[in-house]
C-alpha cells in the first residue's frame, strides 16, 4: 500500500464507485426485468432471471446501506441511473429476431463488467479501512460469479434450441 494516499481523496472515489454500483444494480433490474418478461419458450433461462432479480434488488439495498455507512449522500443516487441506458438498449437485442441469444450474451458480458467492479471495490474498500463494505461486496462478487458461470454452463443449450426453432418456428425461438 502507498503510505503517501491522500485519504480523503481516495475516499471521494471510494464513495463514487460504490454510487456507480448502485446505479449499475439498478440498471441490472431494469434490464432482468424486462427480458424476465418477454421470454416465453426458455423456461430454465427465465427462471434464473428470476432469482437473479431477486439478488440483484438485495445488492443494491445492501450498496445503499454501505454508503449510508460510509457517510455517502444517498439523495443523489437516482441520478446516477440510466447512464447504462443507451449502451443496454443498443445492446440487449430486444428488437433482434434472435433476441434470446443477444439477450444471453448481453447478460453474460454484463455480469462480468460486475464482476470486475466488484473486484475493484473490494479492493478500494480495504485500503480506506471499510472492512464491512469489502465483506458485502464479497459476498454480492459471488453472487455475480454464479450468475456468469450459469449462463456460461447453459448459453450453449439456448443457442442449439433458438437454432432447432429458428426455421420451423422463429416466433418461439426469438424468446
Ligand atoms: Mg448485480
Ligand atoms: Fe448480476
């Protein structure tokens, strides 16, 4: 560790990464949600999604009590949301006829992009000394190692069933 941090700086972007989390969680229910609700033939897929909402509303309420902890403004918190907008509706394939393969990939690629920031914060809660904070966001980083290991486990099977659908009935294979 660099005896030489300034703390209070490094506290400044502590608090801000912790803010981005939660607005990234927030943007995560957003999108679940909404492929949750529009998948109709992948059964095991949808069912996933559902759990993963449920994680993902219980990581951004424990953000939020470890920003309150921390001693962060939490007013500001809503808005922060929807900077992910853009890049998720680009990306999330809703408008695809294969919709269900762009959505699994999305889901995969974000899950990662949690992974990492959860990497980071941990890291960034140890050296300010926020030992409970590092703790949550362990135990949220399993939660997002899960998610990603499934869908890594499973993608393959909904590309396979999205391609036996695709000719006879591209309805069902779309979601
Ligand atoms: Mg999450
Ligand atoms: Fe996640």
């Amino acid at each position: 560790m660099d005896t030489n941090m300034d703390i209070s700086a490094a506290r400044e972007h502590y608090l801000d990464w912790l803010r981005d989390a939660h607005a990234m969680e927030e943007q995560a229910e957003t999108m679940l949600k909404a492929m949750e609700g529009r998948l109709e033939h992948y059964p095991e897929l949808r069912m996933r999604i559902t759990q993963h909402i449920q994680e993902t509303r219980h990581q951004a309420d424990r953000l939020r009590r470890c920003i309150e902890d921390a001693g962060g403004d939490t007013s500001l918190l809503k808005d922060m949301t929807g900077k992910f907008m853009a890049t998720m509706q680009g990306f999330s394939g809703a408008m695809a006829s294969d919709e269900v393969v762009k959505g699994a990939m999305f889901s995969y690629a974000f899950e990662h992009m949690e992974i990492a920031a959860y990497r980071n914060l941990i890291a960034a809660a140890r050296l300010v000394g926020d030992a409970t904070t590092a703790r949550v966001c362990e135990e949220i980083l399993a939660e997002e190692m899960a998610m990603a290991k499934w869908l890594e486990e499973h993608m393959g099977a909904v590309v396979s069933q999205f391609l036996a659908r695709a000719g006879t009935n591209p309805g069902a294979a779309k979601r």
